[in-house]
C-alpha cells in the first residue's frame, strides 16, 4: 500500500499526546503534526468533493479496482456520510467550496423526497440497493446526520424538514412500541411496512421480531428533529430508543442480536456497534444519564480488542479473535477513533489515549498518495472489500473510508490544535 508519509513512531506519537492534554504545552515536534493532519484533511475532501461525488452530488459508492469502474451501493446513506465529512471539513479549514459541495450533495439527497405515492408521502426513497430493493430505515437516519449539519451552517430549512417529515412518516408506520424498536424495510413500490420478513435474512426460512426490527438508532435522527423543532415527542422517542439499546445491549459491549451482526457465525460488523455508541453519547449529551455514558464505554472497551499494534481494523471479525485480514476497513480506524477521543473528551477516556494514536498514525500513514495513477483512487483513504465470485475476485474500494477519516482528523485537530 502507497504512503505519503514516512512511518511515524507510535511511542513519539503518544508521547506528543499526552504532553499535549497535560500540559497544552507547545512542542517543536507539533507543527510538523499539525500540518501533516491539516494536509490529509484537504486532501481527503478534495477527493471526496471531485471523485466520490457525481455531477448530482451523489456519491459514487464502490470502485472496482479490477474493474475500474463505480457501482452504487445504498447511495442515500454513502452521500449522507460525505454531507458530514464535508460540513466537518468546512468548519475546520473555513474552505467555502467545501460547504458549497455539501449543499449539491444535500440538493441530491432532498431529491429523494416522496410526494406524490399515497401511502408513502413525505417518505424518502432511500432504497438500499445491491440486491435489496427496499427502502430502509437506518439508510434514512443515518443518512441525515450530514443534513441536520448543513442546515445549522446554512440555515436552509429544507435540509431539516425533509429529514423531520420522514422521522415523523417512519415513527407513525414503523415504531414497534412492545419492543422499542424500528422495522427494517418498506417495499417502495406499496408502501407496506416488512413486519414478518427482512430481505436481509432471505435465507431463514423463519423470521422473528429481531430479525425484522432493531434499534436503529444511527445518526440519532429524532434527537436532531428535537433539536430542530423543540417538540419534546421526539426527544421522547429518542430516548426510548437509547433504553432499548441499553436493554439489549450483550455483556461483551456490542448487540449482537441485530443484523449486519450474526449471532449464529459470531462475526460482527465493524461499524454497526458504533453506531449505537455514538448515539448513546447523543443520549448522554442530551440527558447527562451515566448509564448511557457506559453503555458506550463498554462498546469502547471492546472495540480495543480488536485494534492491532499499527492501528488496522479488519472489515470481518469474529468474537473468537479471529479475522479476515483481506479486507481493511479504514472507516472502522477511524469511527472506533472517534468514538474513543470523544470519551477522552467527556473526562471517561483516558485509557484510550494510546489507541486514538494508533488510529491517528494509520491514518495519516495509509493514504492512496495524490500522484497515484489511478485518479479514482489518488488522495483518498483506504476501505478494502475482497469478495469471491463464482467468477473470480472482487476488490472493492469504499468511499466511506473517506468519510470517516476526514471526520476522525477534524475531532482531533480540533481538540489537540
């Protein structure tokens, strides 16, 4: 894998660190970091802005290394990810083409809007896509959390009512109240909510209430509607589904009964758990409970597990320890760094410290270089899937490693600069 950065020493990393949040001393090591992380920044969201979004302002998704070509892979989602990179990158460099580009990514988004379908009107058609051609709860909320973002920079209301109308449409079609729980998917062609099979458990031949439901509290969509409209209802709702999450949460520190985890093969997605951490952290932000603060912590705690000496998370692991070390997830360094350092933050993190370097030193150390060949590639961060065909090999680059990694930079930058 290209650098372009020489391999920075971990130790000399944390040790700058640590000066750094005792003492806020300056040090003559700091500004050579300081710029490093200011360049990976602009770097990563020049190519977000210019190669992961089409002339829509849709993001392109997944890149065939093979092939050399895009594909789309639940778009709403991919591009609602790049509206909060791009918003995050805005207020870090002050760069105005930056905002600008999230606003033709959010016009794309907000294109997706339902108005004319009886029973889906004020819904969002964010169908997931690749094979499931249904429109799916967690694409739409966690789509949004970029667009709430945009509306508090911009002062556009369209990039809060649309997201507030589907809430609303999603709340009175798809809240499962026994369980505290969201259904997964609704067929956009009737508008029926799937309470009884998900097509994302296509192989059992008998769904139950966990396989048809979560959670789904990704991008803390009604805390943000709460926050938008002051209706209490909705911070209601969204602390309804931060118990829920503590209710189901397993005592490893990660929910397990809820695809894209699998209980049955004990593998477990590398993003999904964060998710429901980080909205957690939501919780707490709003209520100042503790248990939801360690509810997040524990989620923290595992996640270190599964970090590797030079920072590497893997896309595919398992609760035995093992992994598939042939896809790299670059967005799971990153989320798992973001979710550590805004702990850190809180006064609850300091045993992370050493695994938010790690993090940091990964990801200003992996980084496709700016001259690479490959303009598809050329200044963005890695996310590697390798998947087997009857055909041959799939490989797979992924967007979403951007996204989060220009995320990851601006927390830091921010909280050590």
């Amino acid at each position: 894998m290209a650098h372009t950065t020489q391999r920075l020493n971990p130790a000399i990393h944390f040790i700058l660190f640590v000066v750094f949040i005792q003492s806020q001393a300056c040090s003559s090591a700091q500004p050579d970091l300081k710029s490093q992380i200011e360049d990976a920044i602009r770097a990563g969201t020049d190519y977000a802005a210019d190669v992961l979004l089409d002339e829509n302002g849709k993001s392109r998704c997944e890149y065939s290394i093979l092939e050399g070509r895009w594909q789309d892979y639940e778009p709403a989602w991919h591009t609602g990810q790049i509206i909060y990179a791009l918003t995050r990158a805005y207020e870090v460099t002050g760069s105005k083409g930056y905002l600008r580009t999230a606003q033709k990514a959010g016009d794309w988004w907000l294109s997706l809007e339902i108005k004319d379908h009886p029973q889906l009107k004020g819904m969002v058609r964010a169908i997931h896509g690749a094979g499931v051609d249904y429109i799916v709860f967690a694409t739409v909320t966690d789509g949004t959390a970029g667009l709430f973002r945009l509306y508090d920079l911009t002062g556009d209301e369209r990039y809060a009512s649309v997201p507030t109308q589907a809430g609303d449409w999603m709340y009175a079609h798809m809240w499962e109240p026994n369980s505290r729980m969201f259904y997964d998917a609704v067929d956009p062609e009737t508008g029926a909510v799937m309470k009884e099979w998900s097509p994302f458990w296509e192989e059992k031949d008998a769904q139950t209430l966990n396989d048809v439901a979560r959670p789904n509290n990704e991008g803390s969509l009604y805390k943000d509607i709460y926050e938008y409209t002051g209706d209490e209802k909705y911070r209601d709702i969204f602390l309804e589904i931060c118990e829920s999450l503590i209710e189901k949460q397993g005592s490893e520190g990660i929910w397990m009964d809820f695809t894209p985890n699998n209980k049955e093969k004990g593998y477990f997605h590398p993003r999904f758990n964060l998710w429901y951490a980080e909205s957690l952290l939501e919780g707490y932000d709003l209520t100042q409970d503790k248990r939801y603060l360690d509810a997040a912590l524990k989620t923290a705690r595992f996640y270190t597990r599964y970090q590797k000496d030079d920072g590497t998370f893997y896309y595919r692991n398992f609760l035995d320890g093992s992994v598939d070390p042939y896809s790299i997830s670059g967005s799971t360094v990153a989320f798992a760094g973001i979710l550590w350092l805004r702990l850190l933050q809180y006064g609850a993190g300091d045993e992370f410290q050493a695994n938010i370097e790690r993090s940091l030193g990964w990801i200003l150390n992996n980084r496709y270089p700016q001259d690479h060949p490959d303009r598809n590639l050329a200044g963005g961060f890695p996310e590697l899937r390798t998947k087997k065909k009857k055909n041959g090999v799939r490989l797979i680059h992924r967007d979403v490693g951007t996204a989060f990694c220009v995320r990851f930079l601006c927390d830091y930058y921010e909280y050590a600069f």
